[in-house]
C-alpha cells in the first residue's frame, strides 16, 4: 500500500519510513506563525511552562505577523501588539512583522509565503484555522490551539493524529465566470461543513494544475470550512517556480505514491460549474449566483486571506472597468505587495486602482484582516447593523464581519464585484459585454 502526500509529510516529520491514518505521532515543526489575537496567549502558555527567561526552540522558526486588530484606536489591540513586540526583542526574533514599520506585510497567511516561509514538504502549524492555506504549496498545515503552540515555541514538536486523506480530484476547464472560489464553495456546499472532519482534504486532476498559486491558496484556505485538519496539493512546476523565487532556504517536495488509498475519492468536474453565493450563516449552504438576483445588497467587500490576493483584484477589476458600483464597496488587499501590485498590474492598458477609483471604490485600506473577522468599531468595512453584504471572505457565521443582524454572502471576487455594480446578487455572466 503506498502513502498519501499528507502521511509522507508527517512520517518524515515523525523520524519513520511510514504512518497510518489514526496514529498518535511526536513530529518536528518547520515553521511556527502566530498572530496579534492569539499570540499574547501562546507567549503566556510559553512562560508559564518553560519560565520567564527560557529562550523558544528555533528563533528563525518562529514567524509572527501582526494583521487582525492593527489599525483601529482600541487600546486592547494595541497591547496585544506591544506583547507580540516585547517578545519579538526579548526573543531576538528575525521574523517579527512590526506593524507602523517598514517590514510590516499584512495578512499572515498571504504573508508567510510571500516572505518565503512556506516550502513543500515541510511542517506548518499556526495558531489560526485558516494555516491551511499553506498546504497549496505541498506542505502540511493545520492550526493549532495557544496550548500547543505554547508548547512547539518550546519544544519545536507537536503530537498529531495522522489523519485520514479525501482526495478530491478536479476534472475539466472551468467556464467563463467560475473560480476557485466557486470550486471550494460547490465541494464543501455537496460535503457539508462537517463533511471533511478532522481529514486531510487532497486536491489534484488537471483543473489543479491548470490553477495558479493565489487560486490554489483559496482552495486550501476554505478546507478548514468542511472541518478538514488540512487542505493539501502536490508541488509541481507551478509550486516551486513560486517557492524558489522567495527562498533560498533548502526543501525538499514530496509526492503522493500512486496507490495510495483514500478514505473518499471524489471527481469534481469543473467544467459544469457555475458561480455561486454561500448564503447566511454557513459556508455550506451554497447557491447558484443565478438564482439569487432578487436579493438586494447593502455592501460588497473584496479582501481577506482567501479573497484578497492580487489575481483576486484582477479578477474584480475586469468586471469593474467602464463601470460604476451601486453599493459600497470595500477593498482591502491581503498584503503590501498586493496593495503594490494593485498600481502595477493592469487590465487593458490601466493599473487596477484607477480602475476601481473610476468605478467609484472610495477606499482601499491598509493591508489587513479587517472586517473579516469583526474587529473593533473602528474596523474599515466592519458591519454596524442589518447590512446585506457579498464578501469574498471565507465565513459568514453570525457576527462574522461585526454586526450579528448582518447577512454575509460569500462569493468569489468576480460575483462580489458583479453585484457590486447591480446592487443585487449577480452572477457575472450576466453583465452585458
């Protein structure tokens, strides 16, 4: 019997040749990341069960980024920053992103592997449930609680479960209009967000290959959503040429064995999809765009880990040029070399942000987390009341962006943009040209 991507990865993190679906594994962690909401938590577990003075296993492994509640005037988020700063200079950390500084980069997910941090092969753990972002580039990432990030910063180890694998293998092209986005939101939508519990969800097949690596970061972003421990890809190509242009640390890929057997294995043909829109208050409960047109919206937001990446806003900018928006519309690039891409990058002759400023998006804000996840009441874009909202966010829980009268639709950045316009739910093939 040969070994999935996700059992290779973790038997060699472990020290053994192979593991088995159910072990309770000791493995070795590559990179931890923490962030401003729970990294003040991880440093207390840290001191409390190494000591005040104790020093964490690697520094170079520890990765902390600053990006959910940064630019507000709340003095707790402020305190939060000064801990995770405070640690960062007792700690000699040289991968501490100071917010307010030059080395400030933005949402840690989109960050860490821009900054060269995420390599194939290796162990990624975050106290964040969305690190499974990571395991687009063929790593194995999952997030963990403060406790055991407490005690990785100590130990550089992390007991796992190996988990089972669903493999997920897209088929075909996509047409006109449908994204990664769309993808994710049809396989968790037919799953169920309890669907993929504590499984290593696996995507390849052609339509993977054929995705670039911000798309194929929202597909692994969203596994979490299903109730996946990890989303994971094999590295190709595609992968490394990425990789390679940001480190030069060394790693090694590995591969799937060809007859490694999966819990579930499911075909996806991409080529009969369309978009869609998650409706209130799950990511689950998926819809087609097409069938929602008579839902008026108050705001649309294009941003996020999972929707705020620069072929996100390439994506958005070619629904929005020679158009105006009818709603507010919030932007909020991921990172800074999103929000630089967004003067460098161009749809027909024109950088994105004049596009979005002729199509009358007032504001681009700093690159964060945002309303993603609520924040204070100063958050840019945060919900105040019963806004009806389509969002290229990854949940729409109750609360989720601030209000909990707010109605959040999730949907790719092409529908976001399309309703935007319409002022309603809007499939984007619908646009005339």
């Amino acid at each position: 019997m040969g070994a999935t991507l996700t059992e290779k990865i973790l038997a060699r993190a472990a020290g053994r040749t192979t593991v088995k679906p159910g072990e309770n594994i000791w493995i070795n962690v590559d990179v931890l990341l923490t962030h401003d909401v729970c990294g003040p938590g991880t440093i207390g577990v840290f001191h409390r069960e190494f000591g005040r003075d104790a020093g964490v296993w690697d520094p170079g492994k520890v990765v902390i980024i600053p990006d959910h509640y940064i630019f507000t005037a709340d003095e707790k988020a402020h305190r939060n920053v000064d801990t995770l700063r405070a640690f960062a200079r007792e700690q000699n950390l040289p991968h501490y992103y100071d917010v307010d500084s030059p080395r400030y980069q933005g949402v840690c997910h989109v960050a860490l592997p821009q900054r060269g941090h995420v390599r194939p092969g290796e162990v990624i753990v975050g106290t964040d449930s969305h690190t499974c972002t990571h395991g687009a580039f063929g790593a194995f990432a999952t997030g963990v609680g403060n406790t055991d990030a407490g005690f990785v910063m100590g130990t550089g180890k992390l007991l796992v479960k190996v988990p089972e694998t669903m493999r997920f293998r897209l088929r075909g092209s996509p047409p006109p209009g449908v994204t990664a986005k769309d993808i994710v939101l049809r396989i968790i939508g037919d799953i169920g967000v309890d669907g993929a519990t504590y499984c290593a969800m696996e995507f390849c097949g052609e339509a993977v290959a054929a995705l670039n690596m911000d798309e194929r970061m929202t597909v692994c972003n969203m596994a979490i959503e299903a109730g996946a421990k990890n989303g994971i890809m094999e590295p190709d190509a595609t992968t490394l040429a990425y990789v390679r242009a940001r480190t030069s640390a060394p790693f090694e890929p590995l591969c799937a064995d060809r007859d490694a057997p999966a819990a579930a294995d499911a075909e996806v043909d991409v080529s009969a999809l369309e978009p869609l829109v998650a409706e209130p208050h799950l990511p689950s409960s998926v819809a087609p765009a097409r069938e929602r047109g008579g839902v008026k919206i108050d705001r649309v937001y294009i941003g996020s880990c999972t929707g705020g990446k620069t072929t996100d806003f390439i994506m958005a900018a070619r629904v929005l040029k020679g158009r105006r928006v009818a709603v507010t519309t919030f932007l909020v690039p991921a990172t800074v070399e999103v929000a630089e891409s967004l003067m460098t990058e161009t749809v027909d002759g024109k950088s994105l942000v004049e596009i979005f400023a002729e199509a009358g998006c007032r504001d681009i804000a700093p690159p964060s987390c945002a309303a993603c996840l609520g924040g204070p009441p100063d958050t840019f874009g945060r919900a105040a009341g019963s806004e009806t909202i389509v969002s290229t966010t990854n949940r729409n829980f109750i609360g989720r962006m601030g209000s909990k009268r707010a109605s959040i639709y999730l949907a790719s950045p092409l529908t976001a943009a399309a309703s935007a316009v319409a002022g309603r739910i809007t499939d984007p093939r619908e646009l005339p040209g």
